[in-house]
C-alpha cells in the first residue's frame, strides 16, 4: 500500500512490535503473556509489514519459510517432552534448572515451540493470502 | 515403467545401496543360526518391555521352534530378494524408498513371527498392509499399479480390522494379550461363549491376508509390484502370515469342528480354485500367482487338522513352497529383465542363452511338481497322509490335494519346457544371463530344494519337529524319509505324476474350456468387489453432495439452528427457575463497554460498504477484549484483544476480494427477516445460557490445585500461563499440532486456487 505515513510509522512499529513480542513471551511465566500471545503479537507487526511493503519483503525478513518455521516450532515442543522420560519422569515433565537467581526448565523450550508454531501458522497463512 | 537397461548399457548395473543394505537381511539371519541350536533343544529366548500396560499392550518378542522357521524363511528369502533387487531395480527412480520399504516390510514380517502379544502382533501385520500397499504401488504413474495396490490395501486392511476386533473380543472376554499365556488357557477359550465369534473374526482377517477363496482376487492383482517384491511379500512371506497366526494360535483355538472343519474346507477350495485357474494366464507372473494361491489353500487345509501329522505337513509344505516359489518367482523377474516380456506365447529356447536360470528353474520346478529326490517328493508325502488322517472331510482333503497337487505337476511342466525349451524365438537369441546377484538367490534355493530332499531326516530333526512342538502339546519324534514303502500316500503320488502327466498333454484344451468358463460366469468376486467400491464411491459423492454444497450462508444456517435446537430444548425448562436470581452489577464502565459494542454490533448489521462491516467487527471484539480487562482477566483480554486483531487482518484480507457490497443485489425481505430471527435466536440462547451458568457455584478445588503448585512445582507465578505450557502441556502440543496442520493445509487450498 502506498501511503508515506503508514510507511513510516509502520518502521518504527514494527522492530517496536517484535522487541515487545519477546518480552511477552519471556514474561508469560509470571505476568500476562507467554508464547501464544507473543505470537499473535509477532504476527500482527509481520502483517502490518506485509500491507506496507508488501509479503516479499517479509520473506526476505523472516529468511526461512513460513511452514518450516512451524514444523521446527511443533519439533521443539516436542523435543521439550523429552528431558522428562530422560529423568525418568512421564513424557512433558518440566525440567529445571538453576542458574544462578533464575530458573530456567523445559516450559520454555515448550513455549518457545508454541510461539514458533503459532507464527509460523499465522505467517504462511497470512503471506499466502496477501500474495494470492 | 522399466528403463530398457540390457539394451542402453547407460543406466548403473548395480544400485549400491541395495548391495550394501542386503547385510542387513543377512546379519539377521546369521543371528538366528546362531540361536537355531537352543532352540532345537528347546530354549526359548523371550523379552519383554511394557509399552502400555493398561491395555495389555507389551514390546514382547519370543524365539521358538515356529519363529525360528518362518524367521529363517524370511531373513533367507530377504538376503536374496535385496541382493536380486539391488541389481534388477537399478535405473528405478527412488531406489532408496524402495529399499527403505522393502526392509520395513522384512522387519515387520519378522515382528509379526517373533510378537508374544497379540496387539502387538497387530501393529505389525497393519504394517505389513501398508508397506505391501505402498510397494504394489511402487510404480505409481501407472494407474493400474494404483488401482490395484489400492485394492490389497482395501482388502487385506479391512481384513485386518476384522482381525483387531477378534483380537479385541478375545481381550473383552478376559483372556491375556500374551500370546503364550493365552496358550496355556486354550480350553476356556474353546468353552467360551463368544468362541465362535473370535474364531469368525480372526478368520476373516486371516483369509484376506492368506488370499482365501472369496478374498483371494487381490493377490494376482498385486503382481503389478516389481518382481523382487511379488517373490518377497507375495509368494513367500507377507501372504503366509495368515497361515502363521492360524499355527501361532493352534494351542488356543484349534481343535473344535468349527475351526477344523472351516479351514479344511476353506483351504480345500482355495487350492483347487487356484489350481485350475493358473491353467488360464499366460503371463508367467499371474500363473505363478495363483499357484501361490494354490499352497495357500493347501497350508490353511493343514493348519486347520489338530493332528501331528497335519501340522507337519504344514510346516514342511511351508518350506518347500517358500525354496520353489522364491526361486521361480525370481527367475521369471530375470526372464523379464532379459528379455522384457513375461509372455508364455513369446517366450522359448531360452535354456540356450541363460543355462544357469534354466538350470535353477529345473530344481525349483522339479520340486514343485514333487519329482522323487526332491524336497517337493517329501513335501507331498506328508501332505497325503495328513489329508488321510484329516479329522474331518478326510476324503475332500485327500481330493483337493490331489487334484490341486496334480494341477501344480502340470503347471510347473509348463514353467519349465514353454520358456526354456523348443527353438529361439525372434530376437531372443540376442539375449545373454543375467548377473550373478541375481542368479545366487534361484540357484541356492533351487539347490536347497535336492538337498533337503535327500536328507529330510535333518530338515525333520533341526527346523519341522522344533515349529510343530511349539504349537502342538505331545511332543513325539517327527521324521520325514525319503521312501515310506509302498503305501497309500506313495501311490497316490505316483497317481499325481501321471495326473499332471495328462493335464501338461491336454492343456491348450483344458485352457480353452477354462477361459469360456470364467467369461461366462455372471457372478465374480472381483465383480462384487469393484461393484460395491463403485456404489460406494456414489453414495459417498452425493453425501457429500447435498452436505458440502459449497454454500457458506448454509452451513452457517445449518450450524446455527443445530445449536439453538440442540441447546434450547435442553436448557429452556430449566430457564424459569434460573431467571429469578439474575443480578446485574459490575462497574459503571462494563454498562458503557456494553453500549459500544452494542453500537459496533448495529454498524456491522447496517453497514453497506465491507470496510465499514469489518471495522464494526473489530470494535465488537475491541469491546469484548476490555470487558475482560474490567473483570479481572488480563491474560484472556490480551489474547482476544490480539486475535481480534488478527483476525481482522485476515477477514479484511478476504473479504475485500469479493465484489463490492453496493454493487450486490440487496438480499430480499424474506432472507433479512430469516437471518435476523436466527441471529437473535442465537443470541438470547447463548445469553440465557451464560445467566445460568454463573449461577451455579463454581467448584474451586482445581484452582486450589493450581494456586497451591504453580510456585512451588512449575516456578511460575502465572497459573494460567503455567497450565499451558507445563501442567497441561500435552494439550497445548495437541493444539499447536492442530494449528500447524490446519494452517498447512489452508496453504496448500490457497495455492491451488491460485493455480486455477
């Protein structure tokens, strides 16, 4: 879409946007967030990057495809069941360990995963739709 | 389909792969042998690990006498098939898959033979179903490949579902999974009631798989596989693994009328059906086929005796059919790869130009034809005196034997003189011998088939006494001889000879009357099958068509008066007692977030432009995003407040392709009213409906869980976020899986659309 403002703003929206997408997903554990929601969020900035500079841009963006970025999303949520049965524990046990002040477990590779995959999902359909 | 590999001399002589992978095979049976001696004494080697115990279902294997036959078969005929493979496929395309699943399908093969439960029996012979599918298939550009490997799947797989429920029945009735506890229980399984039914039902499975007459249409159908594949799934192994669970499950359900007398006469008729019918092709292929039919017949009519001799005769038939059929088979697959044809009509004098085939074809077809000193000799011996001793229909056991036994004289008489003998037709002297990868496997077997025939006493002692006993209660020594005397069973083989002898003479005869037979037959169940298939595609497509009529106003209408009905009639008696306590209150700003969306409703409702419908939508959402925020749900207003805006780039994405509103003829009266009276149905359905449910008190205990554990157990002070992604993560993995899938498949719509 033509429109120098939107273009503009949509600049310093979108790193902005994405930099905020991280947060939430890395505050989700204790506050409101977590890697659905962060993925909602990454894709709303990639969609309004889409509108403006069009869904080439994007790819270019994001480097990878859309459904690749998926799969590798569901694979690390999976990947995060298997430190349990490695402890001994049911498959989807949370790990954890501590490092330092924090602890840092398996729930984040799993939501790490969720976030891919929901990103993922929204990016191939969306992009797809805006080339179509 | 096969590039024309003699003739170009461009495509590899030999795929490296399939040499290297045929170790495997290899490995695995060097890993039997070694065993082979205990188990001879009578060891058994036995694992178990759980997989899921409350289902009975375990990882347990069990290496005995039985096993240890078919495993030697398989992993033998499976060295050879990979070698003659790695040398008869080279040019295919995809070579690698077909490796893959040709050594999945061996392993298992070899899981169904050694499984000592039966669910776990069952995965393995689903597996055998699909990889047979996919390999019948292997040449799928062509669409009689397609068509028929469809046809094994349909037929075997829906046998195997007869099988899971006999198995299930077995399990309902409360009988254990294992099979060899289930061996020890044999009389309260034959006692018990629903007996009949888990015989039926594992029988079906069984005959589908073994190609029984009425299900045997599908295995010289699935000749369409490559060669190496025919000889290894469907002449030696695969389609002998109905006749394995027949034996596998002799200590449990053997013995009764039923299952004696449904096998015999079943077997009996497979045998002669496939007898007479592999007069009929001249493919050398499909004779070959129904031949194979023919022992599958002749294996279920033994299987089906409770005596030691008839299982004997199982057990060894088992062995010379497996050395014969291989080798044929194989040596036909070479006679193609040579000569490019299969055609009995075109093929002759061949025994000039490829002696060794011709000298591997004469061993493997003396054997089937049961020549004195030949493993067949024995085979058929053992075979009259068990029809003889048959328990029930001695008399049409012993016909069906002698009569299919005859047929497979005169059959092998063809297989032998037609292509090798006579003079060189037309260009066939320009033909040379095949390599010798794909020579070893006809020649060993073809060797194999004289060897045992002159020492049956150690075939007797090592593999056939060892297989019976494990299935069979008394153990007594089991001997096959070279020469009995003259006795009944000898003279009934002399009267083979001289049978098969008169059919070889008077076969173009015979043939004719055939064929005009089969062509007048209004009743077939080929027929049945493809008839049914096609009834039931119809009925499936105008289903489909009446439910699917692309119409999304219909399915809307469809899913909207389903829920009004569906919920209504449940919920509205009960509404007059709930109405009584409704109370509204909230802070002031919920009444003014209610009037907004209320008017973003009326905009959506009223707009005439999609842009303004679809800005009426996102307030609509906005609204009901900040109700949550206002009563105390951070987390869910969030979540709708970006999926809101999400989806408005979606619809905004879609809908601003279709034509512009105001130019679309305004819907009529009629259809406003209706859609007006379903969304106000809807509404005050789902709003009486909420009413009601927070009047009922809400049970606390889980949240109680949450808030005690979420800290302490997950480390994370949001309990919801912590339900997602740790107490029920499982979920949440089911979810995103649905998501990627769901989002997967949306692409591929789109781009086909775009394609269009």
């Amino acid at each position: 879409m033509q429109s120098l403002v939107l273009q503009t703003a949509t600049r310093l929206m979108v790193g902005l946007m994405l930099v905020f997408a991280v947060y939430v997903l890395l505050r989700g554990h204790h506050e409101p967030g977590g890697g659905f929601a962060a993925a909602l969020l990454a894709g709303t900035a990639f969609a309004l990057f889409a509108i403006t500079e069009g869904p080439d841009q994007v790819r270019r963006a994001i480097r990878i495809r859309p459904l690749t970025m998926a799969m590798t999303g569901l694979a690390l949520a999976l990947a995060a069941g298997l430190p349990g049965p490695a402890a001994g524990a049911p498959f989807l046990t949370g790990i954890w360990w501590q490092a330092g002040p924090i602890a840092i477990g398996t729930p984040l590779i799993f939501d790490l995963g969720v976030f891919l995959a929901v990103l993922g999902s929204i990016l191939s359909m969306l992009l797809c739709l805006e080339e179509n | 389909m096969r590039p024309e590999l003699s003739q170009t001399g461009k495509a590899p002589d030999c795929c490296r792969a399939g040499l290297f992978s045929s170790l495997l095979p290899l490995g695995l049976f060097v890993l039997l042998c070694l065993a082979w001696p205990r188990v001879v004494q009578g060891d058994i080697f036995a694992v178990h690990w759980d997989w899921v115990p409350s289902l009975d279902l375990a990882l347990a294997f069990r290496l005995d006498g039985l096993g240890l036959l078919f495993g030697l078969i398989i992993t033998m005929t499976g060295f050879f098939v990979t070698l003659y493979a790695s040398t008869y496929m080279a040019g295919y395309p995809q070579l690698g898959r077909f490796f893959v699943y040709l050594h999945g399908f061996m392993l298992a093969m070899l899981g169904i033979v050694l499984s000592d439960n039966l669910l776990l029996l069952f995965v393995f012979w689903e597996a055998t179903t699909i990889l047979s599918f996919l390999l019948i298939g292997f040449d799928h550009d062509q669409a009689g490949a397609r068509e028929n490997a469809r046809q094994a799947l349909l037929v075997t797989g829906g046998g195997g579902l007869f099988l899971l429920m006999g198995i299930l029945l077995l399990k309902s009735a409360g009988f254990p999974m294992a099979i060899s506890l289930l061996a020890t229980s044999g009389d309260l399984v034959r006692a018990h009631a629903l007996y009949p039914a888990i015989f039926l039902c594992i029988l079906v499975g069984v005959m589908t798989k073994s190609g029984q007459v009425p299900f045997h249409f599908w295995l010289p159908n699935a000749m369409s596989a490559p060669t190496p594949i025919s000889a290894f799934l469907h002449a030696a192994t695969m389609v002998k693994a109905g006749i394995f669970l027949l034996l596998r499950l002799h200590p449990a359900m053997a013995g009764t009328p039923l299952w004696t007398g449904t096998l015999v006469l079943i077997g009996g008729i497979t045998a002669l059906w496939g007898a007479i019918q592999a007069l009929g092709p001249c493919d050398l292929k499909r004779v070959l086929a129904y031949t194979t039919l023919m022992a599958l017949g002749v294996l279920t009519l033994f299987a089906g005796g409770q005596t030691v001799l008839s299982l004997t005769a199982a057990a060894t038939f088992l062995m010379v059919h497996a050395l014969y059929k291989a080798a044929l088979f194989l040596a036909v697959g070479s006679i193609d790869h040579q000569t490019g044809t299969r055609d009995l009509n075109r093929l002759g004098g061949l025994v000039k130009c490829m002696p060794l085939t011709a000298l591997a074809v004469t061993g493997a077809t003396l054997s089937m034809a049961g020549f004195p000193l030949f493993f067949g000799f024995i085979g058929k011996e053992i075979m009259y005196e068990g029809a003889l001793a048959q328990e029930m229909f001695p008399v049409f056991a012993t016909f069906a034997t002698l009569v299919a036994n005859a047929l497979m004289t005169a059959v092998a008489a063809v297989i032998l003189i037609t292509p090798f003998a006579g003079p060189l037709r037309g260009k066939l002297s320009l033909v040379c011998e095949v390599p010798w990868t794909m020579r070893l496997g006809p020649a060993v077997m073809g060797i194999l088939g004289v060897v045992f025939g002159i020492i049956p006493e150690w075939v007797s002692a090592h593999l056939i006494e060892p297989a019976v006993f494990a299935i069979h209660p008394d153990r007594e020594e089991i001997r096959l001889v070279f020469f009995h005397g003259i006795n009944l069973p000898l003279l009934l083989s002399i009267l083979t000879l001289s049978l098969g002898g008169l059919i070889y003479g008077f076969r173009s005869f015979l043939r004719q009357g055939l064929l005009t037979v089969l062509d007048r037959l209004w009743f077939t169940f080929p027929g049945l099958y493809q008839s049914g298939l096609k009834g039931f595609l119809t009925t499936a497509g105008r289903f489909t068509g009446i439910v699917q009529n692309g119409s999304l106003h219909t399915y809307l209408t469809v899913i909207i008066l389903v829920m009004i009905a569906a919920v209504g009639s449940v919920w509205l008696p009960h509404l007059p007692g709930m109405a009584k306590n409704v109370s509204f209150s909230g802070p002031w700003i919920a009444a003014g977030l209610f009037g907004f969306i209320l008017i973003a409703t009326a905009m959506v409702v009223t707009a005439r432009h999609r842009i303004l419908a679809i800005g009426g939508l996102g307030g609509v959402g906005a609204g009901v995003a900040l109700v949550f925020l206002v009563f105390g749900a951070p987390d869910i207003a969030l979540t709708q407040l970006l999926v809101e805006t999400l989806t408005l780039v979606f619809v905004s994405l879609i809908l601003l392709r279709l034509p512009p509103l105001e130019k679309a003829n305004p819907p009529s009266r009629s259809r406003t009213l209706r859609n007006a009276g379903l969304s106000l149905g809807a509404g005050l359905i789902t709003a009486t409906l909420l009413t009601g449910v927070v009047q009922i008190p809400l049970d606390r205990s889980l949240t109680a869980f949450f808030e005690a554990n979420s800290v302490a157990a997950a480390h994370g002070r949001n309990i919801v976020n912590v339900i997602l992604v740790d107490f029920r993560s499982f979920d949440t993995l089911g979810e995103i899986a649905v998501v990627v899938l769901a989002a997967w498949a949306g692409v591929n719509l789109i781009r086909r659309r775009k394609e269009r």
